[in-house]
C-alpha cells in the first residue's frame, strides 16, 4: 500500500452515492475542505460506530465549510439501506471495484480472525478547498473519528 504524500494533489475521482448520482472531488475544489474516509463495510458494528459520529456532528463539519465522503466497495443499494437504517446525513459512495481504494493506497491485503484477504484499510484523508492532502489518518477510532477529524480542521484549515 502506497498511500498518496500531504501537499500532493488528492487522487480525483468522481462516484456514485446511496442516491445514484455522480459525486467528483473536483466540485469541491475551492469551494470545501473534504473528509475522504473510507471504511471496510457498511453495517457492519465499527463502520455504524464510525459513520453515526459523523452523522450526530454534521453541523460541526458544515461550520468548519467541509463535507464528510465515506467510501466503501459496497453496492449502492446497500449504501442506501445503511443511509436509511442509520439515518445518516452525508454521502455515502460506492467503490465496488475499488479503483478509488487503489489509487488511494487504502486496498490491500487485511487478517481477520486468522483469515487473510484483500480489504480496504481504515483510513481518513483530509483534503484542502486547494485539492492537496492536508493530513492522512491512519490510525483510526471509529468511536472518536468525528472528534478527532474536527480537532485537526479546527487547529490546521
């Protein structure tokens, strides 16, 4: 895993959301700090612990002028129903052939219970309004991942 350099230009993209539209990192270029998490499955107990801190703290994003992404190679219907089940408040995008996961350096192989397999790693990047990676987060808590995004856009953006 090779995960793209701070003061680099964020890898583009452009993803489908839990609604079916199209969603590129370039509508955000000089406009919005963006919070590009990408987490392992949806539904699953830390991705819920993770996604429902940012969900109860949106507000605090939308003052600080940022927009929280999560990225997941799940199937957009199931984006949707972990939209609807959690009532979550920010997109959600659907990165089933992990072509995103590649270039940011978050696919790779993962142990679980003795089990090795390919995964994406959880893993945050904090992108500028200029497009450049201003911090990766690497060593994520799902229950203190919200605080802990915020505390860093407050001191640094």
């Amino acid at each position: 895993m090779k995960l793209p350099e701070v003061g680099k230009v964020a890898p583009a993209f452009s993803l489908t959301n839990q609604k079916g539209e199209k969603v590129s990192l370039k509508n955000f270029k000089g406009k919005k700090n963006v919070v590009l998490y990408f987490y392992p499955k949806a539904m699953t107990p830390g991705c819920t612990v993770q996604a429902c801190g940012i969900r109860d703290t949106k507000s605090n994003f939308s003052k600080l002028n940022t927009v929280v992404l999560g990225v997941s190679p799940d199937s957009v219907d199931r984006l949707e129903k972990f939209r609807e089940k959690e009532k979550l408040n920010f997109d959600l995008l659907s990165d089933e052939d992990h072509k995103i996961a590649d270039k940011y350096g978050v696919w790779g192989k993962k142990k679980f219970m003795g089990r090795v397999y390919d995964g994406i790693h959880r893993i945050t990047f904090i992108i500028g309004k200029d497009g450049k990676i201003k911090h990766v987060m690497e060593k994520v808590k799902t229950k203190s991942h919200h605080d802990d995004v915020l505390d860093y856009i407050k001191n640094n953006l």
